[in-house]
C-alpha cells in the first residue's frame, strides 16, 4: 500500500506563505514566483521543515495554475518545474517525498461562476502534467471549497498522471466549506474518484475542527489527512496565536480517530511539526 513504508503516521510540513512572508515575500506579490526570483529562500524553508522531520513537503506552487500565473511573463511548466526542482534539493539524501501543491484555479465554476468544468480540467492537467514530468511523488490538492473543483482537479491528476492524490478541503466548525459542500459529500466523491488519501487543511485550529474531522473519519476508509491553522494571526504583529506546544496538544485527540497524515497549516513553522513529531512519539505512535 502507498504509505506501507511509513510508520504509524506520516508528517506533513507546515506554512509556506507565511514563512515567505518573513523572508520578504510582500503583500500582493506572487509566493509561486520565488520558485524563479529567490530559490535559495524557498529551498532553506523547505529544508527546515526536513530537518524538523517532515516526511512529505508541498511545492510552493498553489497558485501556479494557467489563470495563477497570467500576466506573470512565466509558463506553468517553468514555474512548478523549478518548484520541484528546488523541493527535491531541499530533500537532499533523506526520505522525505515532494507532494506537488495544487490550489484553487480562483475563479468560479458553472453554474455560480463561468468556469466550465472541462476547461478546470484542462488547468489543472497542465499542472499535474509539468509536476510528475519534474518528479514530484505526491500531487497535494488543498484549501477546496467547491466540490466541483475538487472533481475537477482529481480528474486532471488521475487521468494524466500516476501521482498519488492527496484531497483536503477546508471547512468551517458547523461541517460546511465556504460554497456550501459537507464532509460526507466531498469524501464519498474523492474516493469514487480514485483519491489516496482524503482530509481538511486550513480551517481553523485543531481544538476547533476535531468534530468536523470525527465526521470525515466516518465516512471513508482511506488515509485521513489533517493539516490545521495555528490559530489567527495578531491584527498587529501578524504571528498566529496557538504556538508550537499548544498546536501539538491540541493535536493528540486526532489519534483516537485514526489520522494518518498530520502537518500544519497557515501560521505553522517548522517548531510546530517539530513538536508534533515529539508529541506523538511520547504517545508511542511515532514512525
């Protein structure tokens, strides 16, 4: 099986844009252009978080799609290329995997926008495509909230690549994602599909979104991924409010409903999945 080769629990790194944020990446500014304009900054964070014992790392290329990157000079393949490119240093002689980091086209679907689906397709195939030409191992679609979308881009990977899929949507605490879509739903679809793994990222702190995720432990026997905030970030000083500690602690309830996959999300640094992986090892479970 596709995670056989990990132990009990697979760890997934943390924030990206936000740690950007701290190396210079300036609001409005493209992340995914850094991949071309400062590799070494990406490369050095991507590194930390495996030093920090992250066995999967994300691309920075969730916006890299064909609508992502108009008018940025730079084509889809040149951008992930140099994503993978620069992750696959990072990961050096070490174990750790490169899972290509699929977001949101950002705009609409049919009905409520004018995306037609086999045009998101054909988007989201281009970055499939690029990514396992480029080597990565994983394609890592995340942050969705339509469901549609989500179809979409699960179809674009397994239809034109052999990379694993690995589907997270966000949701809020009442179990719905911002155009309206339940857990329920969006499991039973991405494993019709052909997903290999399925779960939540984004949202909200960990303490905030474990009844959300009970839902989705219920309703799928595929690998469960979570990949939570930390917190919200001070309206002044822009930190995020739950720290490495606390993210952990707050974490340890996932263990009773079978999650897989653990890493963090917006706010998140390479403490927090340093913690988490000394957190769970206390609890016996580590790999």
């Amino acid at each position: 099986m596709l995670f056989d080769s990990y132990g009990k629990y697979v760890f997934y790194d943390g924030a990206l844009g936000t740690m950007l944020q701290e190396r210079g990446l300036r609001i409005g500014e493209k992340p995914d252009l850094m991949n071309i304009t400062a590799p070494d900054i990406v490369e050095d964070i991507h590194r930390l978080y495996v030093e920090a014992g992250s066995d999967i790392i994300c691309t920075n290329t969730f916006g890299s799609g064909a609508v992502g990157l108009r008018g940025t000079g730079y084509t889809v393949e040149e951008v992930i290329t140099a994503a993978v490119q620069i992750a696959k240093r990072a990961c050096g002689d070490t174990a750790a995997k490169v899972a290509l980091d699929i977001g949101p086209i950002g705009e609409l679907l049919e009905p409520v926008g004018e995306l037609e689906i086999n045009e998101a397709i054909e988007v989201f195939a281009q970055q499939a495509i690029a990514g396992e030409k480029a080597g990565a191992d994983f394609a890592a679609i995340e942050t969705m909230s339509d469901l549609g979308e989500m179809e979409a881009a699960i179809k674009a990977v397994t239809e034109n690549t052999r990379l694993p899929v690995l589907a997270t949507m966000t949701f809020n605490k009442a179990g719905y994602t911002f155009m309206g879509c339940t857990p329920e739903s969006f499991t039973q679809k991405a494993a019709d599909l052909g997903a290999s793994a399925v779960g939540i990222n984004c949202s909200l702190e960990p303490a905030e979104m474990l009844e959300v995720t009970k839902r989705i432990a219920k309703t799928t026997n595929l690998p469960l991924i979570v990949k939570l905030n930390a917190g919200l970030p001070d309206g002044i000083t822009g930190r995020y409010s739950v720290s490495p500690a606390d993210f952990a602690q707050q974490m340890k309830p996932y263990a009773e409903i079978g999650v897989r996959i653990i890493g963090g999300c917006c706010g998140t640094t390479p403490e927090h999945i340093r913690e988490l992986k000394t957190t769970f090892s206390f609890l016996g479970v580590e790999n």
